[in-house]
C-alpha cells in the first residue's frame, strides 16, 4: 500500500473561477457565448444607468475561422455609451478577479462585475488572445485603449499594449473587444430570446446586434426615460451574516459597539442601538476591538432575532415603474395604442409596495398582456425578470412558474389556460435576489416573495377580467351580426322563389335593426335547431 | 294522389308567402309550428296514435340562435317545393348534399333530417308527400294491380305478382293509384318481419291459398310501407295482419304499424288503428312449444318501458307482456321449421288469421 501525498497549494480567485468555470454558465461553447454576450451586455446597460444616460448598445459577433453549424473561433464585440472606465483603473477592472471590498448594498445587474471578467477569461484559455478595452469617461479628454491579459495564476492584468487615441467626436462609453470559442448556429434562439426580452425590461435601450451571418437586428428604445438609479445603502441588521459583521469590525473606526452599529447598518439610531444592545446581553465594556469570536456569534444572532428593528430602506432598489414595464411590453409585443383604445389589446401593470425577505428589502412588478400575437400553444407565457434582466432558464423551478401555473385559479378572470392568449410578466428587483443556484436563472419559491407576486397577480387580474369580459362582449356581437348577414338575404331568396314572386324584398333595414334586439332574445324560448331530443321510440 | 300533391304544393308556397309578405314589411319573419318536445307528445285515444298537443314555438329570424334554422327550413321547403313540382324524388342523403351548393352547410345528416322533420310539422305532410325518401326499402307481393303517376310512367299499370321476389316499396309504388282488385283473389293483407319468410310465403303461393297482399316489412316498417298499408286498408277496405318475430321488438314493429310512432307524432296517415298482431306471441311459444332462447337483459328492459307505454292498453298486449315476463323466453318467426318448412302455413297461420282486431 502506498500512501498518496496530497498536494495542497493555495489559488487565486482567478484560478479558482477558471477551474470553476460551469457554475458561472461557461459550460459549453454555445452556453459560454450566451453568457458572454449577456454579461457584457449587462455591465454595458449597468454602466449608462448609473449615469442615467438611455443605454446605445452595439453587439456585434463574428464568425473568424471554423464551420457555421459548430464550435468556432468567434470575435465578440460590445460598445456603450456609458459612464466609461478611468484610463488608470481599466487593466484591473477586466483584467483582476476581486473579491468585493464594498460594505455598502445597491440593486445591480451582476454581482461585483464578476461575469464579465469569466467572458474574458474563457476567451482567453480558449483561444489564447488578449482582449482590448477601450474607454473613455469624458467626452473631452482622449480614449485610451488596452490590450490584457489575465495571469491566471498570479490573478492579475498583463498589459500587452497600452495607447491613447484623439476623441475628435467626444465620445463617452466602453468597448470590449476579444476572441473566444463559441458555437452561434446553437446559441443564436436564445441569444435573440435574450435581447428581445432586455428590450422589454430595459425599454429605454437602443440594442443593436450585427451576427455572424450578417444580419442585424435592432431593438429599439420606446422611451428615453431611465429609472432613478439605485442608492447604495448599509446592510441591514436581519440581512448579515458572520463573515461580514467580523470584517466590518477589522475595518471600523467606531469606539463602541453602539456607534459600530450605528455607522454600519440602516435603521439603526442611538435608542434602537441601546434597546438592542440590551436585547443581545452584550455588556457595556464590550468593543468592537475586544469582541472574542462568541461574542460576534451572539451579536449575529441577536441582529437576526431582534424584531423591533424597521423593516429594511427601499430607496436601494430601482424597480422599472408601471409606465416604463407597460412601454416594454407593447414594444416588443407590437400593442399599439389603438389596439388597446379598441379592445383587440390589452396591456396592464402593477407595481407592489416593497416587502423584505431574510433582511433584504425586494418589489415586485407584474405586467399583464393579451393580444392576438402572443400564440397560447396551450400554456400561459411568462417572462420572468430580476434586477432588470431576463430569466431564460429552469423556467419551471421558477417561484413565477408555480404561482402562475398551481396558485393561481385563471378561470376566476374569465382566463381559459392555453385558449386565451396571455403573457405574464414578472420582475422581482432586490438588493439580493434569492436564486436557488449559482446558476442565477431561476428564483427560489421564498414565501415572502411568491406572496408578492401572488397578490400582485391577483390584483391585475381584476382588471383583466373586466377586459376578457368586455371582448367576449363584442366578439358576440360581432358573430351575432355576422350570423345575421349571412343568414338574411338568404332567407330573402329562398322566401320569394318559393313564394313564386320575382323581387326579392331589401334585408338592408332589418340588418340595421339587428343590434337592437338583443335584449328581447335573451327573453325568448330557447328552441334550437329543429331537433327534438326525444329518442327514436318508433 | 294528384290532389294530394296540389295541397302539398299550396302548403309550401302558403309558408313563403307568408315569409316574403313579412320582409316586405320590414318586419322579421317567422313561422310557426307545433312543439315537439317530449311534453307535447300525446297518446290520442281517438286516432289511436300518438298526436302533438296544442304547444308551438315560433321560429324566427329575429332570434340569432333561430336564423339559421330558419333559413334551413325556408331552404328546405324550396327545394322540396321544386322537387314535388318536377315530379322528381330525392333521399335525405341527397337534401344534405343539395345544400351545400347553396351554402347552407347543415352540420350533418342529422340536423337536416331533423330540417326535413320540422318541415313536415309546418306544413303538417310527411316527407313523403313531398317526394324526400329514406334509403330503406320494403317489398310488397300479391295480386294487386296499381297504376303510377310518376313521370314517364303515368297510366301503366303493374301486377305486383309480376316478380317473384316482390316489388321495392319505393317513391314511384307510394304514389301509383290502386286498381280495386276482386275481392274474391285479394281479402287481406299480411306484413312480415323477415326476408326470408315472406320468400317462403310466396313460395308456398300464401297469396292464393290465403288471398293475400303480401308485403315485407324488413324490420320497423318504413314510413312510406306504412303509408301503403293505410291506405290497403282505408281505400281497399283490406284487413292487415302483422307477423313478427316474438320477442318485446318484434311486437312493437307491430305496434308501430297500428299506432304510429312518437317520432312522427306531428304526422297523421301513417299507422293502421285495425290491423292486428298475429304472431308470434309469447302464448304461442307455450303453446306450440318454440324452441326459444331467453331474454336478454336488454330484452327486458324493452318490455318495462313498453308496459308503460299508452299504446299498449289493450288485454291482448297486457296478457302477452306478462307472458313474456313470466316465461322469459323469445322465439323467432323460423322457429317453427322445428314442424317442417310448411307447418308454418298449413297449420299456423290459418289459426292465427282469425285473430280479430284489438278494441282499444
């Protein structure tokens, strides 16, 4: 027998994402080139919001050697107009895995920029390329530009090249530019799937996408209003675990334990700190300097079960707003204005009060479509959103999934599932929003959050209800006269050759009257057909 | 015949008129008929049949669930109209077809048999008389001369005795006049349920050792063979007799040729008050010990619902509905060539013809 030395040695958080790459969606070339365009593409509608400037993005996708139907070597570009990189920071921030350093919680698209920076990296071990980055943060200074590429090892940027170029035009924006490996002939349905519903959640974006076989798509804007871009605030008390409590007070330059709390967390002043600090038995001789690894446990602890704390600060979310959802869907669903002025359209949306989970505060918004070009195909559509980006995959582990298919009864709102064409909409945005896998596809069935959406449901549904009921109506009626148009001037032909006559009688006043007698026949005997529904006793 | 086919004609135009008149009111135009829902159906002692009540519905086209009907029903009484005026007869296969090249697409044959029905209770004439036929047909045998009044053959005259097998009971036959035969070749009449039966009957020269019309029923008898048995009876003065298997079915294709069906409740001319059930009863299974088989459960059920049908008052039918129940046992009509192939009518039959009419 003999005994097998392991070998331990330390990595690098690029190393590690390199090796960890599948959980991140670089799995295969077609899923790799999915996720690359919507990490870029998310960083780049990230960028323009913050600066509130209405998102230009250019996608462009090259074929530069292999077949068309396979795995090849692709170039992937994506152009913003956003808020730009300074000239300084660029290699570290494609080029450098970072653990997040910030203490502070806004809604972003992504999580510490992360995404982006495994796009890079799986070009570059697929192709061994670098990437070059362009960017400019002022119209009025010059654009500089990088070649990198990452040490995976050492977990740090290589400049390749490094030059400034005139910025005759005063643009302002970024440009990512790199090879990689990737598969479009598979990945292209849901990478169109992909931009069609960004230009529903983002309706204020202009997406231009040139592929590979030449064809260039564009999605654009329906309004050039941007949402309130999203505040940064504390953590809240219920929200924090460990890990951050015991960095935040490495980091801290409060005295005691009521100022740490007080400068570290919302909805924390000096007489909630007292009152809890009594709650959680943490003595007054206690500092953030001398806290002993039980004493963080105990705070932790105590932080989650204290109830008397405020419910956590909404004013760090940006949710996309009633108006702006509506102007998504119409867009990309082809409603019109007039469709809906004559009920062969309807479009609503709701917008919930915030609500917390778990110390996280979250809204969800629902929009309610039908129209003749959603195709039912036996089910109900949902689009499923969070933090203003779509949600392609797991759809059935979806919390959206089960209410919208076990919870909710449709045939309450004259709703007939997989018949009436209907499209359901769900965006949850929160400072963090439960996934349940790295994956970020599908949202875990929290029951605080399924609860929002129910309710949200509910209440739009009303207002579907009445909408279904009003078409019914008129498609009635419609029916109704054009049984009348049909059946009339017949009964004019066949009455006056039977009745031996030459000239036929005019039906035109009796269809112009046809309207109103609907009242008087829902009163009639109903003898229908001339059947009688005896059987044959003969 | 002729004058028949005059009202007939006058009838249908009657209902157009009175539509055309309507429209040139400006009004909706409707018509009415009696109702023939189960609750208008009644058993009239009188006629000794089943007759519609004094219900009716009024079918307009006003109402969008009766337009469609109702231009059907004016269609149909166009081309019937048309069809009764040319001499021409037609199957309500072909009425379904018909319509559809006037875009008046019925659902299937169903809805425009029923047109056919609702047409029949307007202008109160079976189908019939306006010249629409169903596709079954019976056979009639005997020495009865008749003379059509169809196209091409009006004036000829046939012997029904001309062919062996018999002549088709069709549109041309429910039409032709009847010669008055002599009364000393021709005194009766017997309906048969089986083909093959009536083929032995022939075969046995029944119609001249009994003097009798033969005609072949071919199950439930057709309207128009029971129209021709009405009238043998009516204008010929001939007493009918029914021979049918002896089971609860048998027996009420008899009834139905004595006192019509509920189906055709809206329709007088069709039933037969006098003739009579000869055979074969369930008595007659006793008393000539048929070799029988026992009733099924469906045959039972049969039975209860005819025990509390109306027509079936009389003592005769309660003593056979009894005696079916208590022997539970059936026979049918070739049961007795247990005694040989002519026992039937040598012995059997000449016992069962002097059985008289049941007085209801």
């Amino acid at each position: 027998m003999t005994l097998v030395q392991e070998a331990f040695q330390e990595i690098s958080a690029a190393d590690f994402f390199y090796r960890n790459r599948d959980i991140a969606g670089f799995t295969s070339p077609s899923r790799a080139l999915y996720s690359t365009i919507r990490e870029l593409v998310e960083n780049s509608l990230d960028a323009c919001e913050t600066g509130g400037i209405p998102p230009d993005i250019y996608v462009r996708v090259s074929l530069e050697s292999g077949p068309v139907d396979g795995p090849g070597t692709y170039v992937v570009r994506v152009e913003d107009n956003g808020i730009g990189v300074p000239g300084d920071i660029i290699p570290s921030a494609f080029g450098q895995v970072l653990y997040g350093s910030k203490y502070k919680l806004r809604q972003t698209r992504g999580t510490f920029g992360l995404g982006g920076k495994m796009a890079l990296l799986y070009g570059q071990i697929t192709t061994h390329s670098e990437a070059t980055i362009a960017s400019s943060n002022n119209p009025r200074k010059r654009i500089v530009e990088y070649q990198i590429r990452i040490d995976i090892q050492q977990n740090k940027p290589v400049i390749i090249k490094h030059k400034q170029r005139s910025n005759p035009a005063h643009w302002r924006g970024t440009i990512v530019e790199f090879r990689t490996e990737a598969d479009y002939s598979r990945a292209m349905a849901k990478i169109l799937e992909y931009m069609k519903q960004t230009a529903i959640i983002v309706p204020y974006a202009n997406i231009t996408f040139v592929d590979p076989r030449g064809r260039l798509y564009k999605f654009v804007r329906g309004t050039t209003k941007v949402p309130k871009a999203p505040t940064e605030t504390s953590p809240h008390p219920h929200g924090v675990d460990v890990e951050t409590v015991q960095r935040l007070l490495k980091i801290t330059e409060a005295k005691s334990l009521q100022e740490f709390l007080r400068s570290h967390f919302q909805r924390i002043g000096e007489t909630t700190a007292r009152k809890f600090l009594h709650y959680a038995g943490l003595g007054q001789k206690k500092t953030p300097r001398n806290m002993g690894p039980d004493d963080v446990l105990k705070l932790v602890k105590a932080m989650k079960s204290y109830e008397d704390f405020l419910a956590p600060d909404p004013t760090c979310l940006s949710p996309l707003g009633e108006e702006l959802l509506a102007t998504g869907i119409k867009k990309e669903l082809g409603v019109s204005q007039e469709q809906i002025d004559d009920g062969t359209a309807f479009v609503t949306t709701l917008q919930r009060k915030p609500d917390t989970y778990a110390g996280f505060p979250f809204i969800v918004e629902i929009g309610l479509a039908s129209t003749k070009s959603i195709q039912a195909e036996g089910r109900i559509l949902l689009f499923r959103f969070a933090n203003k980006i779509p949600l392609l995959f797991d759809e059935a582990s979806d919390v959206s999934w089960n209410v919208v298919n076990e919870l909710i009864d449709w045939r309450n709102y004259r709703v007939i599932p997989g018949e009436t064409p209907l499209a359901v909409f769900v965006h949850v945005c929160s400072t963090k929003i439960p996934y349940k896998t790295v994956g970020k596809e599908f949202i875990a069935d929290r029951p605080e959050v399924e609860h929002e959406i129910l309710n949200a449901l509910r209440e739009s549904g009303r207002s579907l209800k009445i909408y279904l009921s009003r078409r019914e109506h008129l498609e009635r009626e419609k029916k109704r006269l054009d049984v009348f148009e049909k059946y009339l001037p017949k009964v004019a032909v066949f009455s006056t050759r039977l009745a031996k006559e030459k000239k036929e009688p005019d039906v035109k006043q009796l269809l112009k009257g046809v309207m109103k007698y609907t009242a008087e026949e829902e009163g009639e005997e109903a003898t229908t057909r001339g059947s009688t529904a005896e059987e044959e006793q003969a | 015949m002729k004058e028949r086919k005059e009202k007939v004609l006058s009838s249908l135009r009657e209902m157009g008129s009175d539509v055309y008149g309507q429209l040139l009111k400006n009004d909706f135009p409707s018509v009415k008929m009696p109702s023939r829902s189960i609750a208008n159906i009644l058993y009239d002692d009188k006629t000794r049949q089943y007759i519609l009540g004094k219900r009716s519905v009024k079918r307009s086209a006003r109402n969008v669930r009766h337009i469609r009907p109702f231009t059907q029903l004016l269609w149909t009484a166009m081309f019937v109209d048309e069809l009764t005026e040319q001499n021409k007869t037609s199957t309500l296969r072909d009425v379904f077809y018909s319509a559809q090249a006037y875009e008046m697409d019925f659902q299937d044959q169903q809805e425009s048999d029923n047109l056919i029905t609702d047409l029949e209770s307007v202008v109160r004439f079976s189908r019939e008389d306006f010249n629409v036929y169903p596709e079954e047909r019976s056979a009639i045998f005997g020495d009865l001369t008749v003379e059509y009044t169809v196209p091409g053959y009006e004036g000829r005259q046939l012997n029904l005795t001309s062919h062996p097998d018999g002549v088709m009971i069709g549109p041309a036959l429910t039409t032709a006049d009847f010669v008055r035969p002599d009364k000393r070749r021709v005194d009766k009449v017997i309906a048969i349920e089986k083909g093959g039966l009536f083929t032995r009957f022939i075969e046995e020269r029944v119609h001249q050792r009994y003097k009798a019309l033969l005609i072949h029923t071919a199950g439930q008898a057709p309207r128009a063979t029971r129209f021709i048995l009405r009238r043998l009876n009516q204008e010929l003065e001939l007493p009918v007799y029914i021979f049918t298997d002896g089971d609860p079915w048998g027996m009420h294709i008899a009834m139905v040729i004595i006192s019509g069906s509920a189906n055709a409740a809206h329709l007088r001319d069709l039933n037969t008050p006098d003739a009579v059930w000869s055979g074969v009863w369930a008595t007659d299974i006793v008393d000539y010990k048929l070799p029988s088989d026992p009733l099924t459960d469906l045959d039972i059920k049969r039975l209860n619902e005819l025990e509390k049908d109306p027509r079936y008052k009389g003592s005769m039918w309660n003593r056979e509905i009894d005696t079916f129940r208590k022997i539970r046992k059936k026979s049918e009509q070739e049961a007795f060539s247990r005694y040989g192939l002519t026992y039937i009518v040598d012995k059997y039959l000449p016992e069962k013809l002097k059985v008289k009419p049941e007085k209801a």
